[in-house]
C-alpha cells in the first residue's frame, strides 16, 4: 500500500499522542517542560526496552492545527536524549 500520496486529515483543535523514546537515565518531565513549557499535556509511561535501556511514553496535548502538530514533533526529536518519536 502506497500512502505517500495521502494527506493526514484531521479536524482541529484535537488530541494528539506522541510516543517518545528516552534514555533510561533521562527525565521525560525535563524534556516535556523544554518543549511544552505551561501548556497543558500529559505523560504517561508506556514501556521499556528488553535491556532496559530504553523507555518510552505517551505524551498527550491539544494541537490546534498541523504547524502546531509538527513543531512539537520536531522540538521533541531535537532534544538529545530522545532516540525516536513517533
């Protein structure tokens, strides 16, 4: 299946969840008040890794539209402890 062609479409404002994979060592909270300072958002943890080097979380916000929804992305996968986001 090709989905390059397809647009996401969203209505917003809406939810949206980011899945955020940290170092072990690092504070989730200490990234998510870099990128989100007063704004209101939740985190949640969701799992670690096999060797425990890794963990990952849900952190949820209210975006209000797509540029919102990709620059906290970005600011999220630019901090250094982050490995991925998705």
């Amino acid at each position: 299946m090709n989905l390059e062609d397809k647009k996401l479409e969203l209505t917003y404002p809406c939810n949206w969840d980011y899945k955020v994979i940290v170092h072990k060592d690092c504070d989730i909270h200490d990234i998510t008040k870099c990128v989100f300072g007063e704004r209101e958002h939740k985190v949640q943890k969701s799992n670690k890794s096999k060797s425990d080097k890794y963990h990952s979380y849900k952190v949820s916000t209210l975006v209000h539209n797509d540029d919102d929804r990709k620059e906290i992305f970005e600011q999220l996968r630019k901090d250094e402890n982050v490995k991925i986001v998705l």
